[in-house]
C-alpha cells in the first residue's frame, strides 16, 4: 500500500527528530526578487519544545531508508522501522504550503542513503534549487550534505542552501569503526574541508565581484553524539576545539544518545544523559566566547565535566589562586573567567569603570549573579566575603545556599555530640 503525503511525513519528521544540528539563524539572504519569504537578520522565527529543540524549520528526512547500518541509528538498515521516501516535488510543495500557513520559516533536510551518497546528494540539491529557482523561496534552507558525495555536488548545494552541515557523529575513528564500520572519518573531513574551501572563496569573490553568488553564507555545523561510546568529555571538547580550529564550524551541535536499540555495542542507559549534553554545551560556549581552551575546562586529570556544578565553576574552583579579582582593575578576558559574570556582564563592567569605581551595587545592576560572583571578586579592594573559603566549602555554599549549609553544619556538629556522649 502506498503512503499518502501526510503518511510520509509523519514517519519522516519523527526520524529527523534525532538531528540536532539545525539552525534557523545566521543566514542573510533578502527578498530582492518579489519571492517568497526572507531570511534576513531576525526574519526566522523561533519556537522551541519543551526539551529546547528548535522546531521553526520544517524538519524531515527525504528519506528514511539508509544502505549504512549505524548501530546508534534509529534509520540503520537492520531495524524493523516502516521506511518512506519523499519525491523531490512533494518536499518542495510541503515546504511551500507550510510556508504560506505560517507553520515554518524554512527547511531542514536531511536524509538517509540510498543506492549511494551523489544518488541521494543530487536529490537533496535539487529540492533546493526548486524552491529558489522555480518559486523564489527566498526562506532559510539548511541542507545536510551526505558524506561521500561528490565537491560538484557539494559546490551546488552551497549556491542554494543557507546552511550545510556533515554530522561527524562519533568522537573518534575507533568508535565510528566499532558502531558504524562501513562509515570512516575521511569521507566525513573531506566534504568538511571542501566546504571551508569554497566559503573562503566566496568570501574573496565578493570583494572583487559585488553580485557574485554566495556559497551558504550561514557557514557549516555537524553534529557530536554524546553518550554513545566511551569517550570522556575531554576527548569530545578536544575533538570540538580542532573542528572550530580547522573547519571554521559556526557551530558544533551535541545530541545526547537515545537508546533506540539493544546492540550489545552500545551502552545501556534507560534515558539520554541530558545533563551531561548541557554541560558539553556549556563548556563548548566557554570555548567559543570565553577565551577557554578545552584543555583548561577538562584535562586527563579531569576528564570528564562536573554533572553538579556548570564548567565555569568547576575550572575556577580548581584554580582559586587566580582568584579573587579586581573588578576595577582586571582585564576583560579575566573577568570572563569570573563564575556568574557574561559577556554582557563584562562588557558593562570594563565601560562603567572608566567613569567611577564600581561596588557591589553596580554590579547587581549590571546582571551579575552575585551569588557565584562574591567568593571570586573584591571591589575597590573589598571583598564581599570576609573570610576566605575552601574549595569544598564554596562548592557547598553555592549548590545549598548559606541557610542550608549552617543547618548542615549544625547537623553534623549534634551528630559528633550524640556519638561521643
């Protein structure tokens, strides 16, 4: 029996669901030809689930029929799922009828291989290009390129597409043999560095040539599977830093795994590990607007990030004598390694001093979390805290609060009573 058009859909959009590396910012493409939509500055709207996902695109699958059998995949070729394929023209027409309902504001797609990765890749481009093209869809379009296709293709996707990404899944050549073995890093990198190479072109043909086409003006991402296999956070932050470093990635996405299967290859866990996925966020964030490196967030020492405490703190709570600073004195790059101090935090502190000494009252109003901040700080010399605390003690005061770590203390202290009377 054949699908209808609502059928497909339903099965497809639930097996992107586990694509997280979609994005519905960064593109600047106008609406200079009386088309339809715009994808300029804040032109994407953003909804969100309740788990945080961005659901402003239409998120689906051309496809979910795949030749590869990734064990961590819910698409593997060895499961027992109902498979569906879109053609080409009803993607094109889903995207522009949910378009014109106000439903979405642009497209993400991605897809399982079949035949081979240019059979698949030709598909994904040709959407695209009947969307720009035939009906002047001028909105965001983020297409996931398919590792092995050709750099024709791959050139091609970029004239259209807002975004690229190639999801590099695992943290390393060992696990990706180990769950996905018909799947290797080299064909991953290669269309990664391809993409790098054409955006820096691009950016030099626009300087000489005004109209010249751009090539995914909205730059490329991937995607990191978190909970997997065995790598510690170390090794995936590590792998992170070398990818922004090499390939220029506007962003790495972490996808904490989802069980979806029993292969004995993988680890058994009854949820995601959400808790660690957010502070692999956190710790990436550090990295790309902190000024860490990922070897001072987490070292073979500390290999893996403190599930309790956000990266930040733990990093300034292994290195206290660096602390406290000079609000009024530091520099900018060293105020953003204080716990409970931003970006934007930091940037009103260093203009606000120059006109008169900040104190604590300032920086309340400035938006910094005071809570975190005073143990790390003193102000015009002062410190918000009269005594200085160990690292334990820090750690307790921040997680409880001082009411519950006093009540603790109590506690303890008619404990040792009780058992010495």
């Amino acid at each position: 029996m054949k699908e209808t058009v609502q059928e497909k859909l339903k099965i497809l959009a639930d097996a992107a669901k586990y694509d997280v590396s979609c994005s519905s910012s960064g593109g600047k493409r106008k609406n200079t030809n009386k088309g339809l939509g715009n994808a300029e500055g804040m032109g994407i709207c953003h909804s969100y689930t309740e788990d945080g996902r961005c659901v402003s695109l239409l998120k689906i699958l051309l496809t979910n029929f795949c030749i590869y059998d990734c064990a961590y995949c819910v698409t593997r070729k060895s499961n027992d799922i109902k498979r569906a394929a879109f053609t080409v023209d009803e993607v094109v027409d889903l995207t522009l009828n949910f378009y014109r309902r106000n439903y979405i504001e642009g497209l993400f797609l991605s897809s399982g291989i079949f035949k081979n990765a240019d059979y698949t890749m030709e598909r994904l481009v040709r959407i695209a290009k009947k969307l720009r093209t035939e009906h002047k869809f001028n909105g965001y379009i983020h297409l996931k390129t398919i590792p092995g296709a050709s750099d024709e293709l791959i050139k091609e996707a970029g004239l259209y597409a807002d975004r690229l990404s190639v999801n590099i899944e695992l943290p390393s050549e060992n696990s990706l043999k180990t769950l996905a073995p018909e799947k290797n890093y080299a064909e991953i990198l290669t269309p990664m560095a391809a993409i790098t190479t054409q955006l820096k072109q691009s950016k030099e043909e626009v300087k000489l040539f005004k109209h010249a086409p751009a090539f995914a003006p909205a730059g490329q991402s991937t995607q990191l599977i978190v909970g997997a296999s065995q790598e510690n956070d170390h090794q995936i932050l590590s792998l992170s830093s070398q990818l922004y470093q090499n390939y220029n990635l506007k962003r790495v996405y972490y996808s904490g795994y989802v069980p979806v299967s029993t292969d004995s290859r993988l680890p058994v866990l009854v949820n995601p590990p959400l808790i660690r996925e957010n502070r692999v966020y956190q710790a990436d964030w550090l990295m790309r607007f902190y000024g860490f490196s990922a070897s001072e967030i987490a070292d073979e020492k500390h290999p893996n990030l403190d599930l309790e405490i956000d990266p930040k703190l733990s990093w300034a709570l292994r290195n206290l004598q660096v602390f406290p600073i000079e609000i009024n004195t530091a520099d900018y790059e060293l105020i953003l390694r204080i716990p409970g101090i931003g970006v934007k935090s930091a940037k009103r502190i260093v203009a606000a001093r120059r006109f008169t000494p900040l104190h604590l009252d300032h920086l309340h109003k400035f938006g910094v979390v005071l809570k975190r901040a005073r143990y790390f700080i003193t102000c015009a010399g002062k410190s918000p805290e009269l005594r200085d605390y160990t690292e334990q003690a820090i750690r307790r005061r921040i997680l409880f609060g001082e009411g519950s770590v006093r009540n603790s203390l109590v506690k303890q202290q008619l404990e040792l009573f009780q058992q010495a009377s």
